[in-house]
C-alpha cells in the first residue's frame, strides 16, 4: 500500500552553504518506527535525485519522533551564489512530503492508515 508521507509527518527545512537540511516529524508517536523504517538514505536521495548533486545523511531523533536529513550539494553553492528561484531550500521540506512509502497492507492497518 501507498502512503503519502504528509499524511503522518510534517517537515521543516532550512540551509547552511551548499547544504540543505529537512527534519521530518511523524504527527503520532507510534508513527516514527514507520519514518524510521521506510524513510532511509537511498528512498531520500532518490527522490532528490535530480536537485542535489551529493550525498545525504540521516539522523534519527527518537525523543522527538523525528529525522533530520542533510542535503549536500542541494543548492548550487548557496543563497549567495544560486541562481536557484529556491536557493535557501526553504520549499524543499513541501518537496519531501510528496513522497509515497511503499507499507504493508498489515503495517499499514496496525497504524490506522489508509492508501494515498
């Protein structure tokens, strides 16, 4: 089953250089082990993969049901140097809440949730 990741998190994001950084909050407690599962380097950097030109990192932040994801090479050298309409990655947190997450038709009706 499909589910689209907006409906069990909200997300912020924000820069520093070359680097865009997007934390990813699951709405309910029991909804992080999901993030954390299905929400992984390689699906992250897929679904980025023709805005950033390096590599991403994650960081799990479990005391606040939350995944912090650095974006290397996301914004064509940074706010002072793009010529990026979005050169602060302010929209890339939209951009991520996009996602689908392939889930089990089991994992998804133990955790209330419906198809995208």
């Amino acid at each position: 089953m499909k589910i689209r990741l907006r409906d069990v998190a909200h997300a912020r994001s924000g820069d520093k250089g070359d680097m865009a950084n997007v934390g990813v909050i699951a709405l309910k407690q029991e909804w992080y082990a999901l993030l954390e599962h299905h929400l992984t380097v390689d699906a992250v950097a897929l679904h980025f993969a023709q805005l950033i030109t390096g590599p991403v990192e994650r960081y799990e932040l479990p005391n606040l049901w939350a995944l912090n994801f650095l974006l290397h090479g996301a914004l064509d050298g940074g706010g002072t140097r793009s010529l990026k309409i979005d050169a602060q990655g302010k929209v890339l947190s939209t951009a991520l809440l996009r996602m689908t997450l392939d889930v089990s038709d089991t994992e998804a009706r133990a955790l209330g949730l419906s198809a995208a």
